[in-house]
C-alpha cells in the first residue's frame, strides 16, 4: 500500500510535468504577444491609455493633496490646542485678559473666546 507522503509526491511530480509541458508547448511568447498587440491598436485604443494614464497621476496627486491636508489639520489642531492650554493656564494664574492677548500675540476675541468656552 502507499503512504500518503508518497503519494503526494507522485501528485508533485505529475503536476510539474504536467506544467513543464504545457509551458514548452506555448509557441507565443510574451514579446511576440506584446508586439501583436501593438501592431493591433488603433488611434483609439492609444487615446484611452493616455486617458488612463492621466487619470491615474491625477488620483495619485489627490491622494498626496489629501495626506498633506490631513498631516495639516493635526499640525493646525495640535497649534490650537496649544493655544488654549496657554491662555487657560494664563487665566488660572490670575493674568488679565489684555495682559495674556500682549503676552500671546493674540487678538482679545480670542482669548475672551477661549475663556468663554473653556471655563469650569
């Protein structure tokens, strides 16, 4: 009786023949494909590649637009953030709200603005 390790080997084996096979009986090649095809095309077939083509570069831009944006607005939300941790520490100290606009460079319907939103 055979084992299942050697019959799983006569099933290898037989399939790489199997493969070697149709492989050596495949009389194009890639190239002579390619060729054929190239002579095939005609003005329109060529139009829709541009097409595709720019259409793909133009996603692949809106794609690095987007990232960019993104990395912009965690950048901007990080810089806020910031901000209102300033003026409210600025606030707790007992500073006057004119006094933390100097000491900021804030405008005062900022620092009232943050005030009015983030008190306790």
């Amino acid at each position: 009786m055979i084992t299942m390790p050697v019959f799983l080997i006569i099933i290898a084996v037989f399939l790489i023949i199997f493969n070697i096979s149709a492989i050596k009986k495949e009389k194009k090649s890639f190239n002579k494909i390619l060729k054929e095809k190239e002579k095939n095309m005609t003005p329109a077939d060529i139009a829709i590649g541009e097409i595709r083509k720019d259409m793909a570069e133009s996603l692949l831009d809106l794609q690095k637009e987007i990232e960019d944006l993104k990395d912009n607005v965690k950048k901007d939300r990080t810089e806020e953030n910031e901000k209102v941790v300033k003026v409210m520490k600025l606030l707790a100290s007992g500073k006057e709200v004119e006094e933390i606009c100097h000491e900021l460079n804030l405008g005062k319907g900022e620092v009232l603005l943050i005030k009015e939103l983030y008190k306790k």
